[in-house]
C-alpha cells in the first residue's frame, strides 16, 4: 500500500482573521487525504478522506479530548498538528509563546524546529517509541542537546530533575529502556517530551496500553503536571471513561468529521448526536447492577469505509432515528442552543439518554468510610 | 444446605511453569477456581498474572518451554462425579484431542493470527466438524452455515466460501465465536476476545456470547483484564495476581464488598462517571506489577500492599480462607476476620 500526500496546499490563501482570545490553537476545516494505490501497475487510486475538514478551537490550560473508533481520523488529526503530515487542505492556526499567530499547515520546513519544542507529542505504546539502544539520559536529554537548551553537566542536572518530576530516580539515568517497565517508560517518554517546555501536548492514546493500576499513575501525573506547568493538552484516545476523567472539552469524530464538541459533562449526561450516544452506551459499566452492555440494543453494522462514506451524514446506514434528508443532505457542525455543536439534522428533536453519575464515584457513599 | 451438583471444571493448586534460559518462570503458582454448570466466570487481572496461561493450561496447549507441573484440573463433563483429571493427560495425546475443540473450545483475542489466512473460514470451521463427528459433506457444510447464521454472520451461505482478509474485524471474531461453538461445548474459554475491537463492535460480541451461552447451555470461562466487561457479562469472577489466585466470588460481592486489597485498589483504579469532578483522584497501586523472575516472597502483593504487615506479609505465604460460600480469599487480614 503506497500512500502518499495529496498535492500539497495551495499557498497564498486568502489571510487568516485573528484568533480569538483564549485560543491556543484553532484549527479550521483540517483536511488530510491520502491517495492509494494499488493493482496492475498501480493504476487504480482511492482518496482516502482520513480527516475530512473538521474545526475545532483548543484553549490555553484545557484538555480536550478527541474521541472515536478506529478510522475516525483522531491520530491523523494529532499527526498533522506536530506536522507529521503535512494537511492537504484547511488551517492550523496556533498562537506561539511570542503571541504571534502562524498557520501550522502552511508553515516551510524551515520554520518547523520552532514549533516543534513547544508542540510535543506522546505516544501509545512505550515499547517502540523509545530507541532501546539509548541510556534515559540520551532519550531525554537528546532534545535538548538537539536544540541548544543545555549540554555537559547542566543537561545532566535537567534530566534529573525531568526524572524526579515524573517520578522516577535520577539516579537510574545510564540505564536502558528494557529496564523500566511498561509504565516508567511511559514516564520517560512524558519526560522526554515535557524537556523542552512544551506548550500543548498532544497524547495519542498515551495510556492504552497500560495496566489498570499503572494507568492511574500516569493520569495522576499528566494531572500534576498539567496544573503545574500550565500545559495544554489534546488528549486522543478512545476509551471513554479515561477521557471522561480527565478532558475538560470532548470532540467526537466519525469517519473524518467532528459529529458533536463540547464540555465533557453535558456531552456525556446528555449527548445530542446518535453516535455519540451509541459510543456513551457500549461502554461497559463497572457494576454489575448496571448491566448496559445487555440491556440496551447495540449500535449496529460497522465504521464507514473512509476512501468511501455513505453519501449524506455518513452515520446514516447505523443511525435509528435516520430519515430521508440524513441520506442526500450532509449535515453541518452547528451551534445548538447550549453552545455545544453538533453535526446532526435532527439534534434539537432528539432526546438522547447519557449515563448517570456514578454515586460511589462522586462520593456519596465513599467506601472507605465503610 | 442441599448439595449442589458437582462443577463442570474444578482447577484445584494448578502450577504452570516456563523452564527459560534466565530462570524459572512460575506463571500460575497454585490457582484454585471452579466453574460451575451454565455460568460465565471472568478470570481478571493484569498483564502477567497468568490469567492467560490458566486457560491454556486446561486445554493443555501451554507453549513450551512451559508445562503443568502441579495440580489438577477435574473436568466433569456429565456431572457424574468421576471427572477426568486434564492436567494428567498427555498434551499430544488422543484422550485430550478428543475433548479440545468439542467438550472445550477457545477463542482467542486477535482473530487475524489465530485463522488460516489461505483457506475459506467455511472450511476452517468445517475441519473441527469433521474430526469430531461423522457427518457426510452436504450435512457438515450445512452446519458450518447454521452455526455463521446464529453468531450473525449475514449472508452465511456467501460468507462460507469468504477469507479472513475480506472481513472485518467484528466479523473475524464471529467467525472465530463459530468455529469454537460448531461442536456445542460444554465450555467456552474465552481469552481476551474483545479486547482488540472498538467499543460498539465490543458490545455486539459481549452480546452475542451471553446470548449464545444461555441458547447453549453451556459455560464460560472469560479472561479479561477489563473491570468494566467482568461487571458486565460475569456470574463469578476470579482474580488473579502474579499466578496466584486472590479472590474469587459472585460477581456482585467482589464489586460492593471486595476483601482483598489488591481487589479493592484495582476497583478503586478504575474512574467511574463523575468522580473527577467530585474532586476524587484515582487510587493509586504504588510500583507495578513485578518482575516474573524477581517474585517477591511470601505474600506476592506484599510490597504493593497499602496493608501488608511487616514480619507477615513478606514472610508467609498466606492461606485461602473461605469467607462465606464460593467466596474465597487468599490474605491473612481475611483470615483474621474468619477466626476473630
């Protein structure tokens, strides 16, 4: 499978309008298409539509997290900002710590280290995201040797202290990655990315593959960190109750779009889009007396094709309450009257059920007391 | 108290270990669980707990270096009360051939490296039919395509002659539910089965086995690592730590009363709905999970143990107590309770 980026954007579009206040980031009709090519040749080709202009604002201090299943275009979105990729259409506006205000998508090479160190990136899984032939001081201090921040001793004396505020000895600095365990390397990678003073950073499922208990830990962290650092994050991923833990805003995808956005509470009590409704309802519930999974009807039929959606909302062919317009008309993200946005015809009629707090965890009846 | 009838599976001290070049790995040190008749039981814990290798230690297809060193796993198919000890039978032998894949079947968690990418899923169910049983072709596809139609499958009769590679992977796992009900089990054990999916995909296949099982009549041994789905699908559940079974109960009691602390913090890890707003933060277990060449004497949890006692923990080996019935746990703080 050959996949290669689409022609690159046109440059010399029109001027951004200035960012609102607040906003580290504003992102606007991001597209990120990939041909493929395949067969005899390679002749035949697909446009896949992995982000398919989607918007969205990310504010300073805030964690927002971009949710849905595989194939939504989550990752790619988080690619493109760190310009892993390079958008084949739509703006990434970002405001740098000078308080000037560039479009990522449009930005030369050149120009990319700049960014670069404040905008960092953690991934999913700490086993192949760190290069097993480098000593943690390496791993950690190599961005900042890169750049020109620190060297000798005084890089020395940073990484030791990256390692103590991620909660790990300083003193386990000339070892290896092999041995740490699954989560102190994800402790290095968070080390690694926070060395450079980002400003937002952009965790790609950066506890999925963690045990439960160590995925405590590391949620905790990003927590402390964030509140110490005023960091910004854009947290990607697609378990719903870590998410719903720890994002102050949601924006759910479905096959290259964002369906609904807003703030974590009102999302999950009181969901306006069918899917993100559907998404709220196959999460298994960890108690027994609420048994979900069994009782209510599952979503049916699978994830759209993205080098091929159905035609007009492109959640249609699964969605219970579709009607005629939902087939030809695509529907448009739009302000309901909460402020929150949803991209469905019918989200003022529906009344769609969320979950209900969880007493045990809002402590009402704490069970420690007992 | 009226006798229950005898368990289709009882595990009793089972021990799995992996002779490697860098040491002795005891991956399942003495686990005792049972599953009774027509109910599902969640094996659950974290990765290295041996939750894994339990199961295949049942059907006896423990990679090697490993082998069941210890044990024994009464398989009482017919409730006759002269089971036939698994552990005992040669793993290459015909008496455990006859019974994997016909009284016990298993589902692994990615479909993708557990079916034949070169031959029809049609086919590849169909072999287990033909060694099982003594049906003519026409009858053995006929039910290869009943059985693609009850795990839903659309289009059974088409989709016999599909491959992996042009299914999905909800799809996939259907297939591979198929292939392990085709000879009507008696039990299903289930690794991880879900585990790859998305959460909607999940949900139609945590459906689709509780329903399967009840239609059946048969019982499931689930092993997940995910709290939510033991709350979910679980009759009993069985928890393990570092080989060693901590707990085991009815599904209910573990979530509102777990007595051993692994349990307790392992639920308290978990974030419920609300509780960061709340203003709780998740429990948190120091450390993690050991090292399986450095295990930690006595007690395995000791030194993750907010509760462990010095001079104790880290010394004995605690006993399993029976707390109340079918309600086991293997801490000396539970013991205590029992005795006081």
């Amino acid at each position: 499978m050959a996949e290669t980026t689409l022609e690159t954007r046109a440059s010399g579009a029109e001027a951004a309008p200035p960012m609102a206040e607040g906003n580290l980031l504003e992102v606007r009709d991001l597209e990120m298409h990939f041909a493929e090519r395949s067969g005899w040749l390679r002749r035949s080709r697909r446009v896949v539509r992995a982000v398919d202009g989607i918007s969205f604002d990310v504010r300073a201090g805030e964690t927002l997290g971009l949710v849905g299943e595989s194939g939504c275009g989550k990752t790619t979105t988080g690619r493109c900002l760190v310009r892993t990729h390079a958008p084949t259409g739509g703006r990434l506006m970002y405001r740098g710590g000078d308080g000037r205000e560039v479009d990522l998508a449009a930005l030369p090479h050149r120009d990319l280290p700049d960014y670069r160190r404040q905008i960092r990136m953690i991934f999913q899984d700490p086993f192949s995201s760190l290069n097993p032939r480098m000593t943690v001081r390496d791993i950690i201090g190599e961005p900042l040797r890169v750049n020109g921040v620190a060297r000798g001793a005084e890089l020395d004396d940073r990484v030791a202290d990256l390692l103590v505020r991620v909660g790990l000895r300083p003193q386990h600095r000339s070892r290896f990655p092999h041995a740490f365990s699954g989560g102190e390397r994800q402790r290095i990678v968070i080390a690694r990315a926070l060395s450079l003073d980002p400003r937002l950073v952009i965790a790609d499922e950066a506890v999925s593959a963690l045990d439960v208990s160590v995925r405590a830990q590391i949620l905790e962290l990003m927590v402390t960190l964030q509140r110490e650092r005023g960091l910004t994050y854009l947290f990607i991923s697609h378990d719903l109750s870590v998410v719903e833990y720890l994002c102050d805003r949601v924006a759910v995808m479905y096959v290259g779009k964002v369906v609904e956005l807003g703030p974590t509470e009102e999302l999950f009590t009181r969901p306006q889009h069918p899917y993100t409704q559907a998404l709220l309802a196959a999460v298994p519930q960890p108690d027994p007396t609420r048994r979900n999974i069994l009782t209510q009807r599952p979503l049916e039929g699978e994830v759209a094709d993205p080098a091929d959606p159905p035609p007009g909302c492109h959640f249609h062919p699964r969605c219970p309450f579709a009607r005629d317009i939902c087939r030809t008309e695509e529907p448009a993200l739009r302000p309901t009257a909460d402020g929150r946005r949803v991209a469905c015809h019918f989200a003022e009629e529906l009344s769609l059920p969320g979950l209900a707090v969880d007493d045990d965890a809002a402590g009402l009846s704490d069970p420690e007391d007992t | 108290m009226v006798e229950s009838p005898p368990p289709l599976l009882d595990v009793r001290d089972l021990r799995t270990h992996f002779a490697t070049d860098t040491g002795m790995v005891t991956a399942v040190d003495g686990a005792s669980f049972s599953v009774p008749r027509g109910k599902t039981v969640c094996v659950v814990g974290e990765s290295g707990c041996g939750k894994s290798v339990t199961g295949r230690s049942i059907l006896r297809i423990v990679d090697a270096p490993g082998r069941v060193v210890g044990g024994s796993i009464l398989w009482d198919r017919d409730g006759t009360g002269d089971p036939v000890d698994l552990a005992t039978l040669d793993p290459g032998g015909p008496d455990i051939r006859k019974i994997r894949g016909d009284e016990i079947a298993m589902v692994f968690q990615e479909p993708m490296t557990s079916l034949s990418p070169v031959h029809t899923i049609g086919s590849q169910i169909a072999e287990s039919v033909r060694l099982h049983t003594d049906l003519d072709d026409d009858a053995v596809r006929g039910r290869v395509i009943e059985v693609l139609g009850q795990v839903g499958m659309p289009r059974p009769e088409s989709r016999y002659d599909a491959y992996t590679f042009q299914l999905s992977g909800g799809m996939r796992q259907r297939a591979m539910i198929a292939m392990a009900l085709v000879c009507h089990p008696r039990l299903l054990i289930a690794d991880e089965p879900t585990t790859a999916l998305d959460v909607t995909t999940q949900a139609q296949i945590l459906r689709l086995m509780v329903q399967l099982q009840a239609e059946m009549d048969m019982s499931v041994l689930f092993i997940t690592h995910d709290m939510g789905v033991v709350a979910q699908i679980a009759d009993e559940v069985v928890v393990m730590y570092l080989g060693t079974v901590v707990e085991t109960g009815p599904t209910e009691q573990i979530f509102t009363d777990p007595r051993h602390p692994y349990t307790r913090a392992l639920l308290q890890a978990i974030p419920r709905f609300g509780q960061r707003r709340a203003g709780r933060a998740l429990s948190i277990i120091p450390g993690s999970v050991p090292d399986p060449y450095r295990r930690p004497g006595g007690c395995p949890f000791h030194p993750r143990c907010a509760q462990a006692r010095p001079g104790t923990c880290d010394v004995v080996e605690p006993a399993t107590v029976t707390v109340a019935e079918r309600r086991d746990v293997r801490c000396v703080l539970a013991a205590e309770e029992v005795h006081s």
